[in-house]
C-alpha cells in the first residue's frame, strides 16, 4: 500500500510569492489535479505519472478537462478541484443565497460574538429613488436600537450572573449574550462576510444561479467570484451563464400558486403552529430496526420487516440498545436511522433560520420573509423593559417595507430584522435530527434555535419513541444513556500512533 498527499489548500499570497521568488508557473492550478484524475480510469500508469503529465501540459490539461466535462458528461471530475473564498461586504440577506449551497462549507462572521458596526449594503435597486432616504432612515433607527439595547442587556447580564461577571475571562461570555439579544433589532442589510470552501462542480452550479437570481447584489457576487477563478481554472467552470430552469420556474410556480390560493378563499383562516410535524414516516421505528436487521443478516429487507412486525416491543428495545451500548456523545447514529424521515413545518426568526441553515443534509425550502408573521422578542429585552421599544421599532420597519414592497418588491425584506420571521419546509431522517439535537440543545447552544430543536424533538418523539429514546444536547448525553444503561457510558482514550493521548 503506498498513499501520497497529491494536493493541498494554500493560501494564493503564498503562491504569489513563490512566484516572485522562482517566477511564473502555468501549472499552479487545481484543473492539473481534475484532468489527471479523470484520466486515471482509462490510464494504466500509476496516478503519480498521470499527474506529472498534466502538471507539465497545462493546455492539453485544459482541453481534456472541457472534452470530458462539455461533450462526455463526467462534471464529477470537477469536484477535485476546490476553491477557498474570502467574501466580505455581503448583506446578510444575500449570505442567504449563497449557503443554499449544500455540498460546500461556510464559516460566517459571527452577530452573536462581534459587536456589529453600522455597515450595511445599499441594494442597487433603491439607490438614486425616492425610497433611498426611507430606507437608510430606518437602517440608522435600527441601528442606533441596537447599540441601546446592547447598553442594557450588557448591564443585566452582568447583574443577572454577577458570579460569572467576577472573572474576567468570562465577560466576553456575557457580553456575548447580551450582542446575540441585541442583533434581533438589526436588518438583513447588515454586512457580514463569509469564508467559502467549495469545488469546481457545486461552483458552476452556484454561478449559473447566480446569474439567473433577480437581485443585482446576487448577480454582482456571482460576477465577482467567477473573475477570482477564471484566469486559474477556466476549463472546469462551463456551465455558468443564466438559463431558464434558474430565471422562469420559481415565478412560473408562484403565478400559479396564486390562482389556485384565490380558488381557496379558506386557506388562510387556519393559523398553523410554529413548529409542526406534517408528515413522517409511518412506523418509523420499525423501520430502523428492520433496517438494522438487513445489515446485520442476509435477509431481503421485506424479509426483515415482516420479522420486527411481529417481534415483541421488549426485543426491539434490545435492538436499538445493542446500537447504542459502545457510544459516545460525538459518535453519530448508525446509518440505518436515514430510513426514517420526518417532514417540519417552521416559523421561525432570521437569526434562528442562520443556525437551522447551517444542517444542509436536510432538505430546506423556505418561503420570503414577511411581517404578517411576526417577530420573535428575545426573553432578555422583555426583561429589561425595553420590548415596547423593540416593537416601535418593528412597527416602523413594517411601514417602510410595504412602501418598499409597492415599488420593488424583491428588495423590501433587506430592510427586516432579524426578528422577523419566514416559514420554513424541512425535511430530515432520524440521523440527522439527532445531529441538529446533539448540537443545538446542548447548554452551550442558542437559545432560539434551542427551543426550535427541542419543539422538534418532542414531535419526533410522539411518533418514533424507540428512535429518538437517547436523543438530546451533548451536555445531557451522559445522562440520558444512564437512564437506558443504568451507569454512564465507558469512555474510551483515543490513540494515534506515535502521538500523545488526546484526553
């Protein structure tokens, strides 16, 4: 066995500067890595050889990698190709955009840890009308809501837990609870940035979308990401320009939607609940165990599923425990808890839909913004007496979006905070709900998203109790397996050979 590192990120000042030093290299880019592997299934060389030629061809390199891309069909090839991107003065209503992206990673500047200045973005599409003063009043009114409210919560937290305000170490904790509280009053045209790890393949797929998406900040960043790579691997981005499917589908749909809506004059009478199970899988946890069954046997699956029908409660019980008995609070559920899916209904905030987004293995389709749903106050700012003051300015924003949205309607929810809210579709099996649990009702985790995850928890519970009976926050994980187990799980030492133990 030999294995060989053929590749790695390095940051491009680096590149630059060995340049400088050795001079220009046309073979400094990642199209190298994918024209030498698309040739590995036909090439009998070893892959070290096949990388070498083109590395020393660059050109040929290129032509290969559009061959097999345009006219074979193989765009896999371009996923070993991966970009690193710095994107910076972006609204967080745009950020929103670009993480629909699922097979990518993002990490985002932080609202709840950095103490948000008084940047914002400007949408194109109000700048020289009569609603830019509008909307840039209303962005300095929320803004100046924010450093208010910061003042106050910061005072109560640190009154509130005056133990942990006795430590110094802990005060950017504490002040970083009252930021997260405080950013609920600021806008989705707040500026943030984002670092973006993405390959070639989900890149063009993010570019042609770009290009079709009605809003120009959108159109501009994708202009702007597709001139940071074309020069560097022009040959496995084709596909980027706007298309139909991306521009028309969407509004065709929604067009239609309205006729059938004004069909139903009922349709809005009943209010739906934030957060709803509308749909699972029925014997979900039959499901699994039947699932379980098929890997650990022969069995066809029908097989299997006709045995844990008639398989006493008692003995799956023993199934789903003899899954559970060696794990520990980071290990993920085996995957046969992907057989069993559950569909949400959500109403929730902007600032929660910015950590729900962030779980891309589940299925999300979220409908716009809009202040007929309201907003979510946080506990702290009702607390502090100051929820009448939020709702002041929640009041005026609305105001200034339904002007907004008279004249140009696919701008007006830049100027809505991150109170307002959205209804979102989410779809996700057993596994996934018990990473999003895992994470997000640990002590550690938001308190938004944490009651979102909890009310999601306690559904998915009613119909697949067997399932979901060890799921909850990590800090809770020791203490749920003790009531299944009778004792807290065996902790093992990880070992590296040749390294220390990590404890």
């Amino acid at each position: 066995m030999k294995v060989h590192l053929a590749g790695y990120n390095v940051d491009t000042e680096v590149l630059d500067e060995i340049e400088q030093k050795c001079g220009k290299r046309s073979d400094l880019t990642p199209e190298v890595i994918s024209a030498a592997y698309a040739r590995i299934s036909r090439d009998p060389r070893p892959i070290s050889e096949i990388r070498r030629d083109a590395r020393s061809e660059v050109e040929r390199s290129r032509k290969s990698n559009s061959t097999i891309i345009f006219k074979m069909g193989h765009h896999s090839v371009a996923e070993h190709a991966v970009f690193n991107l710095d994107i910076l003065g972006v609204s967080r209503f745009v950020i929103e955009e670009l993480e629909k992206f699922r097979l990518c990673s993002y990490t985002e500047k932080s609202q709840r840890y950095i103490t948000l200045d008084k940047d914002f973005v400007i949408p194109e599409e109000i700048k020289g009308t009569s609603l830019q003063g509008l909307f840039l009043d209303m962005i300095g009114r929320q803004n100046e809501a924010y450093f208010k409210l910061y003042d106050k919560l910061r005072d109560y937290v640190f009154t509130k837990y005056h133990e942990l305000a006795q430590n110094p170490k802990k005060h950017n904790l504490l002040e970083g609870w009252a930021k997260e509280d405080a950013r609920y009053v600021t806008s989705l045209a707040t500026e943030s940035q984002v670092g973006q790890t993405i390959n070639a393949r989900n890149l063009e797929l993010l570019l042609r979308r770009f290009a079709s998406h009605p809003l120009t900040e959108v159109k501009e960043l994708g202009r702007a990401i597709y001139a940071q790579i074309a020069c560097v691997a022009p040959s496995i981005v084709l596909f980027n320009q706007a298309n139909d499917r991306d521009i028309k589908t969407y509004p065709a749909l929604k067009k239609l939607a309205a006729e059938f809506i004004e069909k139903d004059e009922g349709v809005f009478l009943n209010k739906d609940k934030d957060i709803e199970l509308v749909e699972y899988t029925e014997d979900g946890d039959d499901v699994i165990c039947a699932a379980l069954l098929h890997t650990s046997s022969n069995l066809p699956y029908k097989q299997c599923i006709a045995i844990i029908k008639k398989m006493p409660h008692r003995e799956k019980i023993r199934f789903f425990n003899a899954t559970w008995q060696n794990m520990q609070f980071y290990d993920s559920m085996l995957r046969e808890f992907e057989y069993a899916n559950l569909t949400f209904s959500v109403v929730l905030s902007s600032a929660a839909f910015g950590q729900l987004k962030r779980h891309r293995m589940s299925t999300i389709t979220a409908q716009e913004y809009h202040p007929r749903l309201g907003v979510t106050i946080p506990q702290s700012i009702k607390e502090i007496g100051m929820d009448d003051y939020f709702m002041e300015i929640v009041k005026a924003t609305n105001e200034v979006y339904h002007k907004i949205n008279e004249e140009i309607p696919q701008v007006a929810p830049y100027v809505l905070t991150n109170a307002h809210r959205k209804r979102v579709l989410i779809r996700l099996n057993a596994r996934e709900l018990y990473h999003i649990s895992r994470l997000r009702e640990d002590a550690h985790a938001q308190w938004d998203i944490s009651n979102i995850s909890r009310a999601m928890v306690e559904e998915a519970k009613q119909v697949m109790p067997l399932t979901f009976a060890l799921i909850g926050g990590k800090d809770k994980y020791n203490e749920i397996y003790k009531s299944i187990y009778g004792q807290p799980p065996k902790v093992t030492e990880a070992v590296l050979p040749g390294a220390r133990n990590i404890k």
